[in-house]
C-alpha cells in the first residue's frame, strides 16, 4: 500500500510502522488513522510478518495527539464516526494475531497515548512524556483511553490523568504500570527490536491464543474468563506447535515451530 503519512519496512519478519508526520509532531489525521486501519489488517494477515513496532518520527513525538485544526472543525456526527475509526484500529490491533510494540519516543498525548494503550507492549525512552489532555480543550479521551487506561494502571491514576489533563514522564509511566521497559533513547528502537525478535521466535499460533485469552478474558466475569481460558488451553493441545515444542523441551533442543 501506498500511504502518504506513514513509512513501513519489514525486515527479517518484524514490520516497523512509522507514523511520519514530524512537522506536526507526528499528529494524527483521518487519512493517517485510515493508513493505520489498512496497514495493520495487512501485516496481521501477511504470512511473513512476526511481529509489528509503531513509532513516530523524529525525536520529539511518538504522536502528540489528534490534529487540533482538523478536531475543530468537525461537528457532533463527524465526531463520532472519527471515534469509531479510531477504535477500530485499535480493536484491530489487540485482536491481531501478532504482537504490537509501541515504541514511544518523546510525546505521547491524547490519541498518541491511547494508541500506545492498545498495544501489547510499550517501550518507552527515557524523554517520553505521556497524557490524556483533551480536558484542556474542553473534550474528553475519544480513542479508547477512557476504557484502557484504568484497565492498565487503575481508575484512580487514569481519573487522575484524564481530569487534570497533567503529563507524566517515562520513568512515572513504568512506575504506575503504563509502560513495560524505559530506555535512552539512543537505545530505544534497538530495544523494540530486541522484545520483537523475540516474540518473533515464538509460535505465532500460541502467541495468537495468548493474546486472545488475555485480551477478550478481561471482558468477562471470573469464573466466564477461566472457563474460556480452560478452552482456549485445550485448544493448544491440539496444535503441531505443542507437539513440538513439548518434545523440544524433553530433548533439550530448540523447538522448531510451523505455525500450526
């Protein structure tokens, strides 16, 4: 596909999507969340990619949020149906079958952030700076943050971060439970690539069962999400890569998985 405000290159099996968009502070349009949209659905259908990395241009912003001129001009309806784009994008991610790894470097806010949110896992540099400031400008979160970011850190923090509109830094975003590792960030794509290539040794049919035990579990009760969980277990033990990876164990070798 080609998009006019990301960059995408996949090299031995790991797609790296960059939001491109640095006079901007890498901040997201219709036609960016539409890219986004398409590009995602592509690489989690493409059978040589493993894993995926999003990131943003540049050295100040992951993605600094929505683009504020286009936000204003939009009414109630228009509105709603760039929220709806946007969840769906994120939906597309957490139900990829690859894992998605945000590799946040500078600002993080609004839509930035909630796109981070949806990722499976968030490396952050050392002068990233996260936050949900729509209250600023007399709005709230529209791109999931108000459902994922209490999921992930607790609602008193998220309220917190979402009523008073304050950033957090890196070393605050890891401490609450936002981000999974904090890096310099001279080190910070090389770190992502490092958690990438490993997951990308993995067997992506377990990777995908994981996702969807964790990821649609949380949606349900206890007792429903352990029942689905004892399905989803058993449904592993009829794959080729438990086969494999169980008799790798007991031979002391490593496993050679097929994806299936």
């Amino acid at each position: 596909m080609t998009t006019t405000t990301l960059m995408v290159e996949t090299k031995d099996g790991i797609a790296t999507i960059t939001v491109n968009r640095p006079a901007s502070m890498n901040a997201m349009t219709v036609t960016t969340l539409q890219e986004l949209s398409v590009v995602v659905q592509e690489l989690s259908s493409s059978a040589t990619v493993r894993a995926v990395i999003i990131t943003g241009a540049g050295e100040k912003a992951f993605i600094a949020g929505g683009d504020i001129a286009m936000l204003r001009e939009l009414g109630p309806v228009a509105a709603r149906e760039l929220a709806l784009l946007a969840h769906g994008l994120c939906r597309a991610i957490e139900q990829s079958p690859k894992p998605f790894i945000a590799a946040v470097n500078g600002y993080a806010l609004g839509g930035g952030c909630e796109l981070a949110l949806c990722c499976d896992m968030r490396i952050a540099a050392e002068n990233a700076r996260f936050g949900q400031p729509e209250i600023n400008i007399g709005t709230l979160p529209g791109f999931g943050g108000s459902q994922r970011l209490p999921r992930l850190v607790g609602k008193g923090r998220a309220l917190e971060m979402i009523l008073t509109g304050d950033m957090i830094d890196a070393q605050e975003a890891w401490r609450i439970g936002l981000v999974n590792k904090v890096v310099p960030a001279a080190e910070l794509m090389a770190a992502a690539n490092a958690v990438a290539q490993k997951l990308a040794g993995k067997s992506l049919m377990a990777l995908k069962l994981c996702k969807e035990v964790v990821v649609n579990g949380l949606e349900m009760d206890l007792d429903r999400a352990c029942s689905y969980e004892a399905d989803l277990f058993a449904l592993s033990f009829a794959t080729a890569d438990q086969q494999e990876g169980m008799a790798a164990f007991l031979e002391k070798r490593a496993p050679v998985f097929s994806d299936r």
